[in-house]
C-alpha cells in the first residue's frame, strides 16, 4: 500500500521548512478578506510560505476562457495547495465555472464541509450542531453525460465507481479519525438504485469495519437529509454521492446560520485548495466591511491539511473568542447583543489579539485530539469473471401498442438472442403489460441469450448483438443506444424490468 | 384537446349520486384509524360509498408476491379512487413494495404531499409553514434502469420526458389554481444537468406562461432544498423531479412536524390513492392509542379531488379546533399545553363533535376558495427534425494510458466515423488530458461523423456504426454500451466532455 503522494511528501518536509502555498486574492471582497486572514496566519505562526497567482475575473477577461493561464496551472500543481479567496465569473458566454475546471481536471475527489452554529452570536435553531459532510465530488450525474434521444425522452447517465467510492468513504473515516470525530453517516437511495446506490452502501459496509473505533450507520438520503434539517445535532460525519452532498452541504451550512462564516475544503490525490463557501459579494467590494470568517474558517482546514493542527486551533478559538466577545462584522452585527459593529481589518486584529484565548461559551476547538495523517491507500482492482448474456436495445418507436412492437421483435429475434420483455420508462409493457401505463417513443427491448427455445440469459458473443442491431435497423427499427447485460462471478448486474 | 377520463367522469356523476371509493384497512394500526376515519367523514356527510379490498400483509403471507390480489386489482381500476391505511411488508426476501407496484402500474403521476405545521399544539420552529410539494413520480433515477459494465463502474439512467414534465408542471399549476395557492416554485440541477433538468426547467418556464395569475420561481435543488429547511414559510406550491422530490417532501414533513399529521395524494390519469405518510407502527396495533390525523389529511385531500370541497373544509376546521382544544392523541400529547390526552376513537368523536366549527388561531382551511376542476390535457407530440451525427462507443479497457487507446482508436475510425475524444468519468483524457485525472476501465469514447477528413458532426447512417462496432470487437476492443449523438432542429442533443 502506498500513501496518497503529496501529503507524504509534505509530512517528510514539515519540520524542516515551511510549505509553500499558492494562493488567490479572488475577485470582489477577495483581497480584503485574504488580506486579513493572511494577516492572521502569519501573527498565529503559520509555517506557510505564500506564491500568488492571478485566478477569476481578470483571468477571464484577457482572454482566458476558464479562468486561468499556464503559470497559475504550474504553480498550483507545483506546490499541491491553492488557497483561495472567492472570485468572479463576468456574465456571457464561453467563460466556464473556474472551480468545476479545477476540481475536474485536479481530481479534487472531495469536498469537505465542516458546519457549526456559533448560537447565541449567530442565529441557528440549533445550538449544539456540529457535522462535517464528505462528499464524493467527481462521478454521480455530475459526469455530466447526457442524451437526448427521442422527441419525448431525455436522459443522463448516473455513474458510480467502486474507486471513486472507496477512496471517499476511507476519505470520511480517516478524516473522523484525524480529527477526533466519532461517527460516520452514510446517506444512500439503495432501496431504489440497488445496484449503483447499493454499491456505495456495500464499500460504506466493508470500510467500517476496518474503523471499529468510529460508530457508523446508513440512511436513506430522504429520510436522512430530512433528520439532518431537524436535528442536526444527532450527526457528526456524513459520507454520500455528489448529487445528495450537493444539497445536504447547502441544507447544513444554512439551517446553521453559517453560510457567511464557513470555509470548504475539495481534496485530491495530489492537490488541495481551501476556500469559503460564500461568493465575491461585488456590491460591498472595497468598504472594508467583509466578514473574513469564511476564509478564515477554510484557513483552518488547510493548516490541518498540512499538519498543522496546533496552529489551527490557535486561530480557530481564537476566532471564537471574538466572536464571543461581540466584535461583530456587520452581516452578523446584532443590536444589543454585540459589543462592537467592526470592519474587516479590526476583525482580524481582534482574532490576532485574541491568540492564545479560548472560547468560554462555544465549544474550545481541539483538532490536535485526533490521531495522525489521513492515508489513502492507491485502489486495487479486484477482477471477477464477468459474462455476456444479453442486451438492452432502445429504439425510438412511435407506435403506442407495446403488442405490436413486441410480437414484431420476437419475430426478428436471432438464433442466438430472443426478446425477453419491453419496459417504458422502467415498466414492463411486453408481455402482459397493463393500459394504465403510459408510454412514451423511448422503449428499451430486452434481448437475452437464448439456450435452445428458453430465454435464460445464456453466454452469447458481442457479434450477436451486432448481427441483431443489422437486423433491427434493416427491418425500419431505429435503434438509438444499447447497453449490454453482464453477470459477475455468475450474479445479475442489472435490474430487472418493473414486473418482469 | 381532451381532459382527464376520470375527474370528467366523477365530475358528470357528482351531484347524482355518491362516489364509490375503494378502501383497504391496512395492517397494525391501519383499521382502528380508518374506522375513526370512516367515522368521520360519514358523520360529516361526505358522498361516499366505501368498497373495501384487502391489501398487504394478509395477501403477500397468502402467497401474492405484491401484496394485491385480481379482486382488489379490478375494484380499484373500477372506482378510481382508493383511500388507503398503512400497510406492512413482511420481512423476507421476494416481497415487492406495494407502493411501487401501485404507483407504476396505475401510472399515478403526481405525488402531492400538503406540509403545515400546527403550533403550538404540534411543535415546529416554522409556525407559519403551508407548502405543498409536487412530485413527479414515475420517472427519473427511479425509472429502475440499472447496469453494472465493468469491474469498477456501476450505472443507473435518469430518464426525463416532455410528457411526464408537462402534466406534472401543469399538474402544479392546475393544483394551485384550485385550491387557491399564489405561487409555484419549481426545482432542478440544470446548471449540471442542462439536457435533462434543463427540459424540466423549459418546460416549467413555457407552462407558466399560461397562468398569469400565479406567480412562478426556479431555483437550483442545493440551495433549494437549503432554504426550504431555513424558511419554509417562503415556499407555497413546489413543483420538483422525483428524487428531488422524494429527498424535499420529507424535510418538509419532518421540520413541520408532521410525520405523523401528513397526508398524501398520489395521481394518476385514471386513478388516484390517499394516504397517510406514516407507516402502519405494529408496536402500538390494537391499543386504541393511534393518531389517526395522518389518515383524516388524505380523507380530506380525497375529498377535493372528487370536488367536495366544502365537505374537505369542514372536517379539515373541525380537525383543526380539535387540535387547539387540546385534545391530543399520546403523540401529540404535551404535559401542560394539551388538555386531554385522548385514544384514537375519542380523537374522532371529538373530531365530529366539533363538525362546524373553525379554528380560532390555527389558519382555516378554505378549499373551497379555489377555482375550478384540475385539468389536465393530452400530451401532443412536438416532432423535430432528427439526424444522427456519431456514436459514444463505451469501452472496457484495463490499460491506463489514454493516450495508447486514443491513438490505436484513431487508427481504427472508418471513412464516415471518426475518434473526437475520450473521456473517463466526464472528464476529457484524449486528447491532451491531465496526468492528474484518475482513470477507471470505463471509456467513454466519442466517434463523430466526418467531411473529408473534418470531424465535424456530420450526418452518418446507423449501419456505419455498426460497422465501427463490428471492427472494434474484431479487433479485440469489448464494447459494454453504445449512445447514439443526434441533432434536433439543427441543435446539438448531447452534451460536450469536460474539457472539450
């Protein structure tokens, strides 16, 4: 087993130099909020060297159409840790989202969302929430692969891999362990989706076991997501897929009253960037008046990233401290409650003044409890014995009797592959399928491996399937994707049919 | 254009005669809450004549797989309308969710789920929260499609159609117009999905053009979802994607407080079921301590749709004022603020005995203040010119050099077909791809029509994709699923790898 590269790396250079950071003052309150924290770091000890690169707007506008040029691309993945203030995308077409383009092509696997409410300074209705959300930042819908395929019917592929679910669901437990944290929430649809959901439930399952230290459960994301709305304080850890940590991270940071004041971290093999959550906010850009503490927030994942944990807690009770004693920014400025309305810059002078305090009422931050360097080991492949037994053909049809597509397919079946049922968006309507069901022009055909006369998903080669699409598209069939039906070590990798 | 067969139908018989309901008593505390139930709306004059079918425990234990025998089959079909108590599934393997079968096979479309919330009587941080969720119910991730293609990577497809997007956006808007709502808020992922979602989002925008009246939002899931949790008493009607859907119905029932108070609508063109959310809790079956509230929201959702709409409003205010007496069921109950605490048949003779009255503080219900009938016309088919223009051929390949594959796949393209790049998760890796792009063994490589030696999209017929098939399996390549590329109306139907 080897460890992830780059952390190992920094672990070997960590006493003996600083590590080199690159960093982005962003667009909008950017530099005023970089500025301030950067500030911070430096007073609070940080052993961070800081390289600048030029990311977002400007970027944008001279001609760069993601963002982002050769030199900042160098030094990013050089130095294997961007910090990043928030930037700018102009309106108008062409310019594409800089941070889909980084955590893409960096394989930035995932994104990391602590969320606490800071109650009675800022509002929540949740005083005692404290959860992180790990999710899988790169597969799921988000592959982005899609198809319209008929005049009704449009569709995108929904991938799971077992790597990418390995690597974030040891990612959430060594996190947990890292930092101290006790439990780890899987957030799955598998009663519905058990073959892709299902597998991110299996690999939750294996996984844990290696953590038996860390309590672990599984929900169902509906349920889940709606317990995680009204009690978050019964999580700690939550793991799950792209799509569902996409929402559950905006329902944490905003029922927590935090989504000025947290910061996010998107991880990968290689490379690391920190930011906060909020955007470049152009309307108060230049007053001063900018609430850091998002930035702040992400500067302290990043020192934890890097080992630093004991400079992370300095700043983040020392941040806490502030706000306890009421100097406020004017986004979280309460009449009554706070001290003091304070402006960026008196914000970070407060928090470096505040250096060595600890909160008294908000819970003391000991990120220096958890227990050693978050490893993920590289995924070995397990390979199974894996078989052809049929195909599923979708044409695009615009009859609306499911009979006479049927008996008319039987009857083009070859000698080797024989039409097992027709589905309509998932449910059976050949043979004996019901009127009630409505039908669209995209019907999937299932061929399957004949043995004899008996249709019972026998071995066949691929030059059937080819043979039968020739033979459907010369018959005046519109044949419009295929997926092949493969078992595993002789168990079913695909779903049966709605009433099959 | 013609309207829904049934409501027509029911709509013709209503001031002649009763509607006939098909009713299952459900298992565990299913028949002591449909009795109170029954109760109820008989006591309240309600037109219905009650046709009672067994479904669940005792069927599925009496050998039908899906809970349902051909008689209960035919009394639905025939009625239309099923009011239904809790069922319970037995443990065990083979045992299909009668819901699912229910839903799918009757194609009830729309699941309509009224979320309010009751305080101080029922505690709720949002005393002011009255949405209603509109879910679409039939396809999406949930259509079941799933494939497993190679040793890493597990597949679903998330199917949405302009069919089942209209009548469920229309659905919402019809929704509101009769029951009196301001505003429709519709919910989808199209800046990720821009084919899929994006559809949902076009259509919600061309339907709401025809309802004036009302007013009409779109915003993103993630965010969404985040301030449906925050601030639900910004929200009115929401019209949403299955899994969406699914994922918000149940925050908004679990932060109203009202997992054990909400009905919900499930419709279908010809036939439509009410029930309560809640399961059929054995633990407590048979004690008389059950809250039959959940049941008496579906009586009353079950009442407006066979338009008795003054009956739904005085069962609805007498449940209400029964709630602000203080007469709880044990769930409900509370030491101090309640009155009595109550059993199930107490709960109901309460319930009648304030017949007549409304609320004093709660909002009074007033259904009967919408306009109109629910109307839904028949899909017609928009047809646009299509042409195929390439192929995206998925590969099982253990190798991980990208640019091995590429090249040899360039080498293999035909005279009409040619390689325009490869992505693995989405992400382009040929050519010019990344070295920090993690690779599966799933290939997604994208063949394009040629002019000359141009790949430019190019019109191509299917027998050249056979073609290209047929050469790659000869030359040892395992082709795992095929997606054919098309234009419509001269726009491009397929979305552009990351990189692209």
């Amino acid at each position: 087993m080897t460890l992830v590269s780059a952390i190992e790396k920094q672990r070997q250079l960590k006493n003996a130099t600083k590590t080199k950071v690159a960093v982005a003052k962003g667009d909008g309150i950017g530099p005023e909020i970089m500025e301030a924290t950067v500030r911070i770091l430096e007073a609070a000890g940080a052993k961070v060297d800081f390289e600048y690169v030029d990311l977002g707007e400007k970027m944008y506008l001279s001609g760069h159409s993601a963002g982002i040029d050769n030199h900042a691309w160098e030094t990013i993945r050089k130095n294997k840790v961007i910090f990043k203030a928030p930037i700018t995308t102009p309106q108008g077409k062409g310019y594409k989202s800089l941070n889909v383009t980084l955590r893409k092509s960096l394989g930035l696997f995932a994104n990391v969302r602590p969320v606490e409410a800071y109650t009675p300074y800022v509002q929540s209705h949740f005083p005692n929430m404290d959860v992180v959300i790990i999710r899988e930042n790169e597969e799921d819908l988000y592959a982005g692969i899609e198809h319209r395929q008929t005049q009704d019917v449009y569709q995108c592929l929904k991938l799971i891999t077992r790597p990418g679910t390995e690597r974030i669901v040891r990612y959430a437990f060594e996190y947990a362990k890292a930092y101290g944290r006790k439990k780890v929430t899987c957030m799955v649809k598998d009663n519905i989706m058990k073959i892709t959901d299902g597998l991110f439930h299996k690999v939750f399952d294996e996984i844990s076991k290696e953590y038996p230290e860390i309590a672990s459960e599984t929900q169902i994301i509906d349920i889940g997501s709606a317990r995680l709305a009204a009690n978050p304080e019964n999580y700690d850890v939550i793991v799950t897929a792209n799509l569902y940590g996409d929402i559950i991270s905006d329902i944490a940071a905003e029922i927590g009253g935090s989504v000025g004041m947290c910061g996010s971290a998107n991880i990968g093999k290689d490379v690391a960037m920190f930011e906060a959550i909020h955007g470049s906010a152009p309307d108060i850009a230049g007053k001063g008046i900018a609430n850091p503490s998002g930035l702040i927030n992400a500067a302290v994942a990043m020192l934890t990233h890097i080992e630093q944990n004991e400079v992370a807690d300095k700043i983040k009770n020392a941040w806490l401290a502030t706000l306890e004693e009421g100097y406020h920014t004017a986004d979280i400025y309460q009449e009554g409650s706070s001290l003091k309305k304070v402006g960026t810059k008196e914000f970070a002078e407060r928090v470096i003044k505040n250096l060595g305090s600890i909160p008294s009422k908000l819970k003391e931050s000991r990120l220096q409890d958890g227990n050693g360097v978050i490893q993920i080991p590289e995924y070995v492949r397990q390979v199974e014995q894996k078989q052809l037994v049929g195909v599923d053909v979708f044409l695009d049809w615009g009859g609306n009797n499911p009979n006479e597509l049927g008996d008319d397919l039987s009857d083009l079946s070859t000698s080797k592959l024989g039409l097992k049922m027709i589905t309509n968006r998932g449910v059976k309507v050949y043979p004996e399928g019901l009127s009630e069901t409505y039908c669209t022009d995209h019907w999937r055909c299932r061929f399957v491996g004949k043995d004899g006369s008996e249709l019972n998903y026998s071995k066949i080669d691929f030059e059937e399937i080819v043979y039968l699409l020739s033979k459907l598209n010369n018959s005046g069939y519109e044949v419009i994707k295929t997926e092949n039906l493969y078992e595993f070590s002789n168990k079913r990798g695909f779903s049966l049919g709605q009433g099959e």
